[in-house]
C-alpha cells in the first residue's frame, strides 16, 4: 500500500531542501520566501511505497494567497495518510501558527524541528519532549542543511501514517467558540468527510468563504451558523476571525512560556540584524545594490568573463574549431557550398553564442551567491520602497530576480502576486530585466563596438530597471491597471554563508539550458540564416550568390529595415537580427556570426580593425546606433519562449497581444529618442525623425506626469451626473 | 556514378551526418511541441518549482 507523506511548511523554512534529500531530487533551492508555486512528489529514497509531496510554503490554511489555496486543496482533497510538518525553529513562534491549524485538521502530523542548529548556535533551547506533550503530536529534531534527523522524520512520519488511530488535538479554543464549533459541526455532520467535520467547522465559524462555497449549504443551513456565529461574536465582543486566531496565538504564547529559552543578546541584534542594518538601510540602500550590480555586470561581462570568452572566441572557436575544421574539410574534398554551410553557418552561429558561454557561467555564479547567501531577498525589500511609489510591489521583483536568469520561469513566478492587475503589471514588466541570453548581445556591442568599455553591461541592467519603473508609472494611471499595490510581507532568511551544492545547481541549470539551445534551436536558425543568406533568386532562379547582398535574406530584411532606419540600424543584417532575436534572444548573436562573420577570432579582430568583418559592421553601426540596437533588442518583445510563458499566465489573448505590442512599441519609442536626440546632440541637421523622437518625449512626460486614473473619482463624478439628471 | 560518388564521398558522408542531426533535432522539436514544451525555457522542467505537476506527468 502506498504511503503519501505531505511536506507542509512556513516559506523558507527549508522544505525543498527537505525534499531533495528525502527523494533524491535536485528541485531548485532559493534563498527566498515563495520559491515553490505548484506541488511536487517525488518517492523516499530507499522506501519506493512512500511518496513524499511538497507543497508550497505557507503561513495558515486561510485562503488568501495561491499557494495557500494550493496546499489547503491538496491536503483537504488528496488525502495524504500524513502530514510532516517543516518548523523553522529558529522563528519557531511565528512557523506553529500553521503547526497549530494543521493540527485542526485531524490527520496525523510530525513536525520535523528544521534548522537546530541555528538553534543551538544561538544558544537558544527548545524543550521538545514537552513541546510534542502539549502540541499533541511527534517531534523530530533536524537541521536539513546538514541532513540530520530527516530521515528518522521521515520514517516517523510513514509509521504514523500506517497507524489506525486519528489524532487528538491538545489545543482547545474557549468554552463559547468550542460549542459554537460543535453546534457547526452538528449541522454539517452529514455533509463532510467525518475526519474533518471540526477543520470545517472552525473553517465556517472563520466564515471562510472558499470553504461555504465548496459545501454549498442552503439558506436554511447558512442561516442557523451565521445566528450561531453571531452569538459568539456578541458574547466575546469580537469577529469570528480574531477570536479564532487570537485564541491559537494565546495558545502558542503558552507553549513558547513552557518549551522555549532565549538566550539574551546584546542589544537583542543578530549578525543577519547587523548586516541588514547597513544593506536595507534607508539612505545606503540603493546605492550599495547599484554597486553590488554594477560589480556583478562588470565583473561577468567586461574582465574575467571577458578573459574566458576572448578565449573561447579567439582560441577555441577561431583557431581551434574553425581553423582546423576549414582546413580539414578542404584537405578531405568536401564542397565549398558544405564547407560554408559548416563552418560560416553551423560554427559561424552556434559558435558566435557558445562563445559567450563563459560569461553567462559567471554571471549565473555571481547571482546564484548573492541569493543564496540571502542578499537577493533583501533586494525584494529595498526594490520594494522603489517600486511602491511607481505602482508595483517588492512582490513583483522577485519575478524580476528569477528573470535575470531567463523571462520564462520569471514570468510563471508572477503567479504567487495575488492582485490580478498587478500580476499583469508583473508580466508585462519582467522579460524589461536583461535575461542570460541577452547577456551575449550585451557582451558583443560592449566588447566590438564599445572597445569593453566598463559603463556598457551595468547600464544594460539598469535600462532594463528603468524600464520596469517608467512601464509601472505608465500603466498604473491607466483604468485597466489602476489601483494601490498588494502590501507586501517578506521574512528575510539569516544571511549564511553560500551552500556550493545549491549554487552549483542554479548555475548548471541556467548554464545547460543555455548550451541546449544552442545546441538545437540556434543550430537549426544558423542553418536557414546561412542557406537565406547564400542562396538568391538569379533570372527567376534559386541560384547560389557570392554577395549576400543578392540573397533572399537581403531581399526579405530589406523590406523590413526601414522600420528600423529612424532607429540608426537601418540594413537588412540588423533588421534580420533583431527579428531573428525572437526564435531566442542569443540568436541576434547567431545570425551576427553568420551575416557579419564575427564569430571565431572575429570579434578580436574587430577591435583591432584588422578584420573585413569590420567594415561590414562598422558601415552598419556607429556606437550611438549600436547603442540604439542594444536598447531595442533588450526591451522588445521576448523570445518566443517567453512569449508563450506570457499567454499561458495571462491566459488571454487580447492581453497577450497587448503585452507584445507594448513591449514594441515601449523599445521603438526609447530607442528613437534615444537615437534622435544623440544625434541632435552631436550636431546633426533636425529631421522629421527628431521631430518624432521630440514628440516622442512630450507624450513620454505626458504619460509619465498626468492624474491616475482614479475609480472612486470617476464613480463620484457619474454618481453626480446621474443625481442632477 | 561510381566516379561520381568516389569523387564526392566526403560530401556526401557529411551531408548525411548532418542531416541526421537536422533530422534529430526536429524530431526532438516536433515532440517538444506535441508534448506542450517547446517554448519553455529549456533547464530541466522536472525539477523547476514553477512547472505544474500536471506537466511534468
């Protein structure tokens, strides 16, 4: 017989790392609350009867966030024989309210006291044995970090589970709402599975109204709780709701009393208080995420992941690879048409992305320390203070943090914001943040245009910051997306020195999706770019063309380039790029590799001038229109990935649509004006682009400085309307 | 033909090991998409928090 073991726990309080050591997984740990969305399951090493499932991390059963509904169906509805409760001791007040509730279940529980030691490190003691005693349920000590107690917990847990005997609860409520809960409990007895009749109960004296709706009691039935709801409310003078959880926390004051010493600190601060002093401080805040992001982009794009990528460029891609393989192929006899397509198409593009490999690794690596040691999270609390006064909550940053990684799973994790127009906000905002695979496009304008000059890459980043601000401005002061933003609550996980497995995962993850890609999608674009790009219709036949610029491709970016010519990037290469930037964003570098050549030893030789490449680019970009070509690239659309993780989470078109036309429409205007003015600036003559870019810059301040829209005002006015009609 | 071919033979080996891999590669694409995961970001959805379970079955 199977056993189903539900791993159920406060955010962060450990319970992925729970689960990967108990099933053997490599679920991705994050040093931040909310990092698990959907429930996962996965089978007890060594025990392939019992299955484990992880819920996502919760603070009660109350409905009010995603995660929390998630968790509260699964246990209500999938049944699981036990629940192992994950408890952060070292917050182990805050962590048995939901030890509390779950216990109100009626299944049986074993907590699993995570995080001991920080505990004993503290110098903190928690009586156990009489914590369990007056808990009514089995404790197991254990720190997950290190491994210990999991799977004596675990075990436990599965012996429970075989277990005939539903669990007492020890906590009681006051005599009122103790018989206001049996009187509910009477009524609804014939209506719920008798294992839960008192969680519904106390559930409908809550009024919760998931849990009325999911009954569906009729009037008569709704009417006799609501007079026996009412009749405890006047008896103890307050709501259903505050009794019932002033009562559970009256109770976890008790058991703090019996079972728990602090040990006394100076000035009561911990080294994470200490830290947060300085980091979250109100004035250095902001200026120590700039620097500490600044030193991330500079020291990944612009010196060692510079070093490693003229490596793999010059070294491994130019002489090794290309080099030898031209060679060889002559050597061989292979036809000059599959030479090219090889070495200019396949190499040329996969090669110009994978180049950048390095980089991204050490990005990845930098990022991945600074969540894991828990600096991340506190930027979700300072970006809150920021993003409040432009519409959007700290909430929403932390869908931003997973997008530095990739838009797609950033875009899912909008899930956990609860406010529709805010999660859409979210959405729309999150693919702004530059992804990894547009640190290649970064690292190419940085390093062939810009010389490596140190202000491009952290100024891309900041771009894609002030992108998400001014879209937030923007779009709150419309109707559709008006509205105060969802308070936001995060506890900040004690700063801890980085665990090299986690990191390890995080960037072997983001690195080999990387090298996936370019390994399918990128090889098989590189291919068509490359046949497009050497084959033209000559005399109405499809004939093999020295010039590209005969070939189909040129023909077909030329159309488009246009469009891109008040923008500064006006030829059919660019355009083709850019376009091609939505397969995935690195193949803008791809197709850089296969059009321009600059793949290989190219881009060395290209700050050089050394290089024929050169003038091809050269003739293609100044570095105002390369910067107006970074801009645009960073803040269109996303990759088609993304674009799909976008109409999955809007799960609606019209606002998918809507989503991609802003995303245009916002890079077109910023790189015009950015283009316009730079060359206004620089001395050239007014056109009717600048006109454009100038105008462009009014509607801009317009959008940015006018009233909000404001529902309360506009029902006023119509209210007032109607009244003097 | 036998000319033909022992003049080309390096072509032609090459060209069918390419298109094997073409043909791998759209393979994989083809049930990529079939399966709903084409356009995901491609790091291992079984162990992404944000998959829902329902596709990970």
């Amino acid at each position: 017989m199977e056993t189903k073991i539900a791993l159920a726990g406060n955010p962060n309080s450990g319970k992925t790392t729970v689960f990967n050591i108990l099933t053997g997984s490599k679920q991705y740990v994050g040093n931040w609350p909310g990092v698990t969305v959907e429930k996962k399951e996965g089978r007890l090493r060594g025990f392939d009867n019992v299955l484990i499932q992880d819920l996502p991390g919760i603070y009660s059963l109350s409905p009010y966030s995603l995660e929390e509904v998630i968790a509260r169906n699964y246990i209500i509805n999938e049944r699981p024989d036990v629940i192992l409760n994950i408890v952060d001791a070292s917050n182990i007040e805050r962590n048995l309210y939901l030890t509390v509730q779950l216990l109100e279940i009626g299944l049986p529980v074993v907590a699993a006291l995570n995080m001991m030691d920080v505990v004993r490190k503290n110098g903190d003691f928690i009586n156990t044995a009489r914590l369990s005693e007056m808990l009514g349920c089995e404790i197991i000590e254990t720190a997950a970090i290190r491994g210990e107690g999991l799977m004596t917990a675990a075990r436990r847990a599965a012996e429970l589970a075989g277990t005939e005997k539903t669990p007492v609860p020890r906590h009681r409520f006051s005599d009122p709402v103790e018989q206001a809960v049996t009187r509910i409990g009477e009524i609804i007895s014939g209506t719920v599975d008798p294992q839960y009749l008192r969680w519904f109960a106390i559930k409908l004296f809550e009024r919760d109204e998931k849990v009325r709706e999911e009954l569906g009691l009729d009037a008569n039935l709704s009417a006799g709780i609501e007079n026996i709801i009412r009749n405890c409310e006047q008896e103890l003078d307050d709501d259903a709701e505050s009794i019932i959880t002033n009562e559970r926390y009256e109770f976890i004051g008790r058991l703090m009393a019996a079972c728990v010493r602090r040990e006394e600190r100076k000035n009561n601060l911990t080294l994470s208080d200490k830290i947060d002093r300085i980091v979250t401080n109100r004035v250095l805040a902001l200026p120590i995420f700039a620097a500490v992001m600044f030193v991330v982009y500079y020291i990944s794009v612009t010196t060692a992941g510079s070093l490693l990528t003229d490596f793999a460029n010059d070294v491994l891609f130019g002489e090794w690879i290309m080099g030898n393989l031209s060679e060889w192929l002559a050597a061989i006899g292979t036809a000059g048409w599959l030479t090219s397509l090889i070495v200019d198409g396949i190499i040329g593009g996969v090669g110009a992305v994978l180049g950048f490999l390095p980089q991204m690794v050490i990005l990845f690596l930098m990022l991945a320390i600074l969540e894991e040691i828990g600096y991340m999270a506190r930027v979700a609390f300072i970006m809150d203070r920021i993003f409040r006064k432009f519409g959007l909550s700290g909430k929403s940053f932390i869908p931003m943090l997973i997008g530095s990684g990739c838009s797609v799973p950033g875009i899912m994790a909008s899930r956990t914001i609860e406010n529709e127009r805010d999660r859409r906000m979210t959405i729309i905002t999150t693919s702004f943040i530059p992804c990894g695979a547009k640190i290649p496009i970064i690292a190419l304008i940085a390093g062939a245009i810009f010389k490596g000059a140190w202000w491009v890459a952290p100024t891309a980043y900041f771009a894609g910051i002030a992108a998400v601000v001014i879209s937030g401005i923007i779009l709150k002061k419309t109707k559709y997306f008006a509205g105060q933003p969802a308070p936001f609550v995060m506890e900040l996980p004690p700063y801890h020195l980085p665990y090299a497995g986690n990191i390890l995962r995080s960037v072997k993850e983001r690195s080999r999706s990387f090298v996936r890609k370019a390994g399918t999608v990128i090889l098989l674009a590189s291919i068509v770019i490359w046949f497009f790009s050497s084959f033209g219709m000559v005399s109405g036949r499809l004939l093999w063309v020295e010039d590209m610029e005969f070939s189909i491709l040129a023909a077909a970016g030329g159309l488009l380039a246009p469009l891109f010519a008040p923008l500064g990037f006006g030829s059919w290469q660019p355009a083709v790029a850019t376009v091609m930037g939505l397969v995935a964003k690195e193949e803008v570098v791809g197709a850089f590799g296969v059009l321009f050549g600059v793949a290989g030893d190219a881009l060395a030789l290209v700050e050089e001038g050394a290089y024929e490449g050169l003038a091809a680019i050269a003739a293609h970009f100044t570095p105002l229109s390369a910067f107006s070509f970074l801009l645009f690239n960073l803040l269109c659309a996303p990759c088609f990935a993304a674009i799909g993780a976008i109409r999955r989470e809007m799960n609606n078109a019209k606002w998918t649509w809507f989503a991609i036309s802003y995303h245009f429409a916002f890079a077109y205007s910023i790189s015009l004006i950015v283009y316009q003015l730079g060359l206004l600036a620089s001395g050239a003559g007014f056109s009717p682009a600048s006109a454009a870019a100038l105008l462009l810059v009014a509607v801009l301040a317009y959008l940015l400085l006018h009233r909000p829209y404001n529902e309360t005002r506009r029902l006023k006015s119509a209210a007032a309307e109607i009244h003097s009609s | 033909m036998l000319t033909f071919l022992q003049q080309n033979l390096a072509t032609i080996v090459i060209s069918l090991i390419l298109l094997g891999i073409v043909a791998l590669i759209v393979r994989k694409t083809v049930k990529d998409s079939c399966s709903g995961s084409l356009w995901n970001c491609r790091c291992s959805c079984s162990e992404c928090p944000y998959t829902p379970l329902e596709n990970k079955k």
